[in-house]
C-alpha cells in the first residue's frame, strides 16, 4: 500500500486545481500521460479517488480519505526538513559528553560556557566518571563524546590528543625527605609558567621517597594505574594511608600535610589558590608523561554538534597556547 504514495503529488495537484487539463500543466506533462498515471494509482488502491463526472472534477469519499493521509505525510516531511535545516544549523540537537572528574572540575567549564553561549539551542548533557566507566558508556552509545586521559582501543575509537600532561610528584613542604632537595624543587608558580617542561629542570627519582607516606586514587583510574606504575619502575612500595575517589580532594590532604601523592600538572595549573606548602618534583619516568584525549567511536554517526564541540575546544587550545 506504501507505492501508492509514491506519485501522491500528482493527486493532490488534481485535487487542488479541480481540473486534469490544470494540473497538468502545473505538472508540465501531458494530460493523457497525467491520466493514465492517476489511473494507474487507482487501480493500485483498489477503488476510483475522483469522480469524473462532476464539474470541476471532485475526489471521492475514499479520495478524501487519500488526501487526508497525503496531508499528513506532507505535514511530516516538512516537520522534518525543517528539522534538518534547523540541526544543519545547530539550532537544534543534542550532545552527551563524558570527561574524569578532575577535568569535569576544572577544564572543562571554560569549553562548556563558550559552547552553550555560541550553541544555545543544543540540549548538552554532561557526566563525569572514572575511566572504566566513561568507556563502558561510550562503547554503550550513551555518549558522544568522552574527554579523558585513558588510551582506548584504536580499532574502536578515534582519538585525537587535546592536551599534554605530566604527572609530578606533591610532597608537603613540612616533609623531611624534602630536605637536601631543593635543587629539585618546583613551586605551583613554576608549574603555571611550564618549568616542568623544560628539559634542564632536573628530574628525581621515586625511591628518594621510599618511606614516605601517600595517599592515592581508587582502583579503575588512570591516575592510580599510573602511580602503580611508576612505584613499581622505582622498585619500592610506599606506605598508603589514604584512598581518594577525586583528585581535588586527594590535592587538600597533600596540602594539609597528611601525605604526599602523584598530581597533573592540570590540576596545579587550574587551581585558583595554593597556599605554598607543597613542593612539587619533576619525575624521571616515562609513565609520568600522558595526554589529554578527546575520543568518539568510530562506527558512530559524527552530528553536527560533536563536530561543533570539538573545533571549538581545539580552537580555545590553540589560543591559549599563543
């Protein structure tokens, strides 16, 4: 019954101009083709849609019921082409974006703003999480977008580096194992302005550190995955007194002096206040160097938003850099 909609327009231009001959030109076919066409569509349905013998011609009761539905079908093709003109657009559509907490914290809000105030009319939808669990809902479809340090697989998902970071080690300053160090040393200012970066920054090992107290992060973290990483390169195996779920939070006990622990450069740069009693070390491994990724599946349709999103955190990276 769908192919008898195919040609629903040649109907309906009879039914508005009430005349074969009319429509046809309005049509620029011929009317005999214009007739043999109509006819054909009749005996498809099964029943005539016009009576001939009125003049001008007028449709059926069942031709009626034809129009109505053609009405409708044309109601919803237009609903949706204005659709899609408005989502080409980005007047419309939605966005479902996923980062770790710590970017979610600070990173990401700058990105958000500049966002919502270029693209008002996208729906965005934001949810932070540990690694393990943003990739679950990615590969899940319920998101879009994830904006995290975890390397995914790349026959899955694309994934184009946003930013570098480096992992420090943050010691309280009131720590003995800090003293004879200060060669070593680095204060957040330091950290703002890149100094970690630069290659004669001296770098330090973790077993000078072997007896030190730490606090970490909870399992299923890339930040936790890492520190393991890097105590076991150092061959050593430090007392952990404390297991923190969010790295601000693990950053306030450093502060307070109850543990040292590994931080991002991320988190010292973004921070708005340091009350200058940790001291931050620039470590020699190759764990301690990871980056900050913006990863979407593959086989998953890239919208219009996600696209927006995208160059415009790039563009926001770029000038930052300058």
């Amino acid at each position: 019954m769908g192919s008898n909609f195919t040609r629903k327009d040649l109907i309906y231009t009879v039914y508005q101009e009430q005349s074969f001959s009319k429509a046809a030109q309005k049509l620029f076919i011929s009317q005999p083709s214009l007739s043999v066409m109509i006819r054909k569509i009749e005996e498809d349905v099964g029943f005539p849609l016009f009576d001939r013998t009125s003049k001008p011609i007028r449709m059926t009761e069942a031709g009626m019921e034809y129009i109505r539905a053609t009405e409708e079908m044309m109601h919803i093709e237009k609903a949706f082409e204005n659709y899609a003109n408005a989502y080409m657009d980005l007047k419309t559509g939605s966005l479902a974006l996923g980062s770790n907490q710590l970017i979610s914290f600070l990173v990401l809000p700058k990105y958000v703003a500049a966002f919502v105030e270029k693209y008002p009319k996208i729906e965005l939808r934001l949810f932070d999480d540990n690694s393990t669990v943003l990739e679950n809902m990615i590969s899940s479809g319920q998101l879009d977008l994830v904006i995290d340090t975890q390397k995914l697989d790349s026959e899955v998902f694309e994934q184009r580096v946003l930013l570098p970071e480096e992992l420090l080690l943050a010691v309280p300053a009131s720590f003995s194992c800090n003293r004879g160090l200060e060669e070593y040393q680095l204060t957040s200012d330091d950290i703002v302005r890149g100094a970690h970066h630069d290659p004669d920054t001296k770098t330090i090992s973790m077993q000078q550190f072997a007896q030190m107290p730490m606090v970490s992060m909870t399992k299923h973290n890339d930040m936790r995955r890492r520190t393991e990483d890097i105590l076991k390169e150092a061959g050593i195996k430090p007392k952990s007194v404390l297991e923190i779920d969010r790295l601000v939070t693990l950053y306030a006990y450093i502060e307070m002096g109850t543990a040292a622990s590994l931080v991002s450069d991320t988190l010292v740069r973004n921070l708005s206040h340091h009350k200058g009693n940790v001291v931050y070390y620039k470590l020699n491994s190759k764990y301690a160097k990871r980056n900050i990724y913006v990863s979407y599946k593959k086989n998953k349709y890239y919208s219009k938003a996600m696209e927006a999103f995208v160059s415009l955190i790039f563009e926001m990276t770029r000038e930052e850099r300058i």
